[in-house]
C-alpha cells in the first residue's frame, strides 16, 4: 500500500463494526450506475460490482423505483401470508430460469441457498455424503462449508462437517469418484474465487450423467454465474445439460439481500411443509426489486450488452501485466504476471476497483454489465500504462 493510500485509511472513521474482510482504502459516499464517488472527491469505474452485487449498476432508476413503490405499500409479512408479489416473483424467475427449474424458495443469501440445496438432497435421498469440485467456494454456513475449500475456515470446525468427494475441476476421470453414498454433488460453473476457472461442457454433461447414475442430486452454485451475468440467463440449460437444483442470490436484487433455491419438478413434489422455512425470505420489498431487475434485463437488452462486455474485455484487456484473460461476460479473470494485490493497488489509485481471488497471479472482474463499452477501454489504457508491475516482478 503506497503512501497515498495509508493516509487515507488513517483518516477512515474507527467504528464498532467488527473488521471482517480487509477493506480498499478509499470511502465511498455515493455511487451512480458504474461509478462509485469517494468522500476526497474522486471517482472510480466500478469492476468489482460490491463482489458481483451491482448487476446493473449502482442506484439503477427502475429498482430504486420499484424498491419505494412497494416499501410506500407494504414493506414486510412473512410467509404466513400469501402476498401477490411474491408468488408473481416466483414465477417470474422460474420462467427466466428456464433448464426444467419450476419451483423456487426464497431465502436471504447465497449460502442460506446453497444450505437448503444441499440439505434437501440429504434428507431426500438419506445419504450422508457429498461431492463438491476442489477448490470451490459455496458459503460459510456449515453445509457449505462441507463443499468448501478454504481450510482457515473449515480446519477449526473440523468434526462438524460432513464428508465430501473431492473432484478436480474439468478432469472426466475423478467423476466415477461419485457413488451411490452421495447424496449430491455441487458445482459452480465457473469457480470463482478459485481464479476463474470455467467448467466445460464435457464435464458438467458427465456430472450429470453419473448422478443420474447413482441416484445423486446435482447441484449448480449460480451465486455468480447467474441472472444474466454470462450472457445467458442462467448456465443451467446451457449444452443440454439440466441441474436439479440450482441457487441463486448476489445479483438477483441488484444491492438488497435474497437468496433463490430453485429445483426442477421431482425435487420439488418431496418437499413438504416444514422441510423449508425462511422468515425473511421472499419479502415484498426484495421481491419488487428482483422484478425490476428482471424487467430491466430484458428491456435495455442486457444478456447482448453481457456478451459484448466479456467480448471487449477479451479483446483489450490482455496488455501490460496481464498475460491471459479468463471468464466470460461480467464474470473475468486476469491471469497477471505479477501478484493481483499489487496491480489491484495500482489500478485504485488510477480509478478503478477490482478484485483479486485465492490465486495470487489472477485478478477478478465482475462489473456491471451495463457498463459502458467506453469503460473497458479506459481500463485498457490504465493495463497498458501498468506495464512496468510485470518487467518489476521478473526481477
């Protein structure tokens, strides 16, 4: 952290808040679509999205809109009343969705989705065994956490997870690793945090064929992948290849919190009541903004605007530092030839924010994907000028 930077985290506020993740230094007092606005007075394009949150972009004017409109309305009741939004947000998404995904549980996160999948499989299939893809990253919940690679969080808990199958990602020969003690196996289709790692078609197709195999659920961890952010609404679907069970959440309200389990017919005619529960789930105000959300994609055209996104920076973000470029739409990877933290420092103090990944060498980008086209070229030139960080690291 240069000298520019530590001044200003000096002059950040100490609060009660417990420091859980280490924060940029800069403080942010407002944003608008891709730019986020600092308290010193800069700006910043915005290609970390709040963690891949702002699908559309910061305070976009349709789910403002409709967040006020329903919180004038009715703000909250729980589930133990039936609320018209709710049930029209439900259907909205399944059809969205698509891949045979007919029924939804509203719930309050990605990890609160990924624990309702994965607990659904083991209570319907009465196995006590799962198989998740290594390095995979799923939540901080304890069912997730049995998915998880990340031993700093899993080693002190160790006892309490349940056992897990360890697939290498995109290798065909550890998929007959899945027996009939599983009850499921759960996969990203792009590991994320694991730098971007894309799972090939070949692959989830021979996943789904050995669940169907040994009676297993498979499971698409969409936290990420998904409403829109590769182009396509979800990665369920895609090559013909259908999930049972996928999750959702991050995007799915563009900034509010909201979890989705959705679950193809089978699943879902053994649930019973009970089985699931949620007192904040599927709330009206959250529910609002998903179909806003929805809407907007659809109406501004956004699963094209993705594409053309991922394919710019494809095309002019491979320059300075960076030596290849991973991911698909608002979902990117920079393989980089010198450590991510240190080019993510040099880029925020050109104006941008990015993110990095439990790869030292990849850096992650996962902007709006209405971000100007314009953006993307802005951030190419700051690459190209960055040069100097990779003839450094070759030192």
């Amino acid at each position: 952290m240069d000298a520019v930077a530590a001044a200003r985290v000096r002059t950040m506020k100490q609060s009660a808040l417990i420091e859980t993740y280490e924060q940029f230094p800069l403080e942010i007092t407002h944003a608008s679509g891709s730019r986020l606005f600092a308290r010193d007075g800069r700006t910043y394009w915005d290609f970390y999205g709040g963690h891949a949150v702002a699908l559309l972009g910061h305070s976009h004017p349709a789910v403002a809109s409709a967040i006020a409109e329903q919180a004038s309305r009715l703000a909250f009741y729980s589930n133990a009343l039936p609320i018209e939004i709710r049930d029209r947000a439900a259907d909205r998404l399944c059809a969205f969705a698509g891949a045979g995904l007919e029924r939804v549980f509203f719930c309050n996160s990605g990890a609160e989705a990924n624990e309702n999948a994965l607990k659904l499989a083991l209570q319907q299939t009465g196995r006590r065994r799962i198989a998740a893809i290594e390095g995979g990253w799923h939540g901080r919940t304890l069912l997730c956490l049995s998915a998880t690679t990340d031993a700093k969080l899993t080693n002190p808990l160790d006892g309490l997870l349940i056992d897990s199958v360890r697939l290498r990602a995109n290798t065909l020969e550890d998929v007959s690793k899945i027996d009939a003690s599983c009850a499921a196996v759960i996969v990203e289709p792009i590991a994320s945090i694991a730098g971007i790692i894309e799972m090939q078609p070949a692959f989830l197709a021979a996943l789904r064929k050995r669940c169907d195999e040994v009676g297993a659920y498979l499971i698409y961890d969409e936290i990420q992948t998904g409403v829109g952010r590769l182009g396509r609404p979800y990665v369920a679907g895609a090559h013909g290849t259908h999930p049972d069970l996928a999750t959702s959440a991050k995007s799915l309200a563009n900034g509010l919190p909201i979890g989705a389990l959705l679950m193809n017919a089978k699943v879902a005619a053994k649930v019973k009541r009970g089985d699931l529960g949620s007192t904040f789930g599927g709330g009206p105000i959250v529910c609002a903004a998903l179909l806003a959300v929805l809407d907007t994609i659809e109406r501004e055209d956004l699963l094209m605007q993705a594409t053309r996104l991922g394919e710019a920076l494809h095309r002019l973000a491979g320059v300075g530092p960076v030596r290849g470029v991973r991911g698909r739409g608002g979902l990117i990877g920079l393989e980089l030839a010198c450590p991510a933290k240190t080019l993510q420092h040099a880029l925020l103090e050109s104006g941008f924010v990015t993110g990095t990944s439990a790869i030292p060498n990849v850096m992650r980008l996962m902007p709006p994907i209405n971000m100007p086209l314009a953006a993307v070229d802005e951030f190419a030139a700051a690459l190209q000028r960055l040069t100097g960080l990779a003839e450094g690291s070759a030192k």
